[in-house]
C-alpha cells in the first residue's frame, strides 16, 4: 500500500504520516517512511538545492530536480518496498509537484502531471491525505516552530492561497484517491480521521 501527505506547507503533513506510521507499526506492518525531496542521499542533496539554493534558480530547472529525485526515489525506494509487501508513507508527491509547479509557477499542470508520472515510471498512490488549512494560520505555525523560512516557504501569501485552492482542485478531481482532511482541528481528531481512511483503504484493498 503506498500511502501519500499532501497539502500546504506547514499543515502537519510530516507529524501525521509519522503518526501513522507509528499506529501501523504497531499493528505489526513493515512500514516505510519516507518523503520527497529528500527520501534518498541523492535526493537529500537535490532537496539542498531546491529549498536553499540560489535566487535565480529557474522555474523550470526547480521542476527537473524535483523530477529527478522522484525518478531515483521511486526506483531505489518506494518500488522494492511496495514489491515486498511493506506500506510506504510518504510526505509529497506528484500532486506537489502539479500544484508548486504546474500551476504555482505557471509552468502547466498537465505538462508537470505527465512529467512525473514519467519519472515515476507510472506509479500512483492508493491513498493521498490532504491536509487543508488556510495559509494564515500555516504560516504563523511556520514562523513559531522554525523560525527561518525556506525558499518555497517565503514565496508570500498570495502564492500560498494558489497553493491551496490548487490542491483542493486536484481533491475535486480525483476524489477516489485523494481525501480532503481539515487540519484547523486538535491534532488527536486529525489523527482519528486519517487512521479511518488508512483503515477503509487497508481493508479494501485486502478485499481486492
């Protein structure tokens, strides 16, 4: 099963995917965690030069690095352990790639879609989580909890409004696979909502 977090930054993606992966755990599953950029010592690399490299990186050579560690993360990673039977959990995917870049940068989300799919030799998620909450308040937990902003992450509110509605168009079309969760809730409601989803798409797939 390979299970994808989606949604803005600073919306919990990477506490609730450890969260799940703990509970899965625990249930006795081969679990493997990992996210993108960053999954692998290249991409950790690639994932430098994305969010701290130069200023006058440009749009479309942001979107091959990210193209290039997903073609190596997928490869090296996700594939062996979805071949023998582990879930993987997973902070971004594809669908960040068709919002930032697609359609946050201008560069077309059909073009970044296909590019992706590309690099990921066709795989897709069984399940996408996308934890929705307004920029503001994402924002605020940004500056709190780190301080010091990224390169994407300093990009100014508009950006990250586009950022939003984008990701809640991709909900709208894609229902089966990508569940809308808010995130404006205590954590521990969260958490319950999003270990139903895994709950729901475990036993369907067992079904299959």
């Amino acid at each position: 099963m390979f299970i994808t977090f989606e949604g803005g930054d600073g919306t919990g993606k990477s506490s609730h995917a450890t969260r799940v992966v703990e509970w899965l755990r625990g249930l006795g599953h081969e679990v493997v965690q990992t996210r993108e950029p960053g999954g692998t010592e290249l991409g950790q690399q690639l994932r430098n030069i994305v969010l701290h490299g130069p200023d006058d990186l440009s749009d479309r050579a942001e979107a091959l690095i990210f193209a290039a560690d997903r073609a190596h993360h997928i490869q090296s990673l996700v594939r062996p352990a979805l071949e023998r039977g582990a879930i993987v959990v997973q902070d971004r995917y594809l669908d960040s790639s068709i919002v930032y870049q697609g359609r946050g940068r201008g560069l077309g989300a059909q073009q970044i879609r296909d590019l992706s799919i590309w690099a990921a030799d066709g795989l897709m998620p069984d399940l996408t989580v996308l934890l929705d909450l307004k920029p503001e308040i994402a924002m605020q937990r940004m500056r709190t909890g780190r301080g010091r902003l990224d390169r994407l992450e300093s990009l100014g509110l508009e950006f990250h409004l586009n950022v939003r509605e984008q990701f809640l168009k991709l909900a709208r079309e894609e229902p089966e696979r990508i569940h809308v969760v808010d995130a404006d809730r205590p954590e521990r409601l969260v958490s319950d909502e999003i270990r139903g989803l895994v709950e729901a798409k475990l036993e369907e797939l067992q079904q299959a």
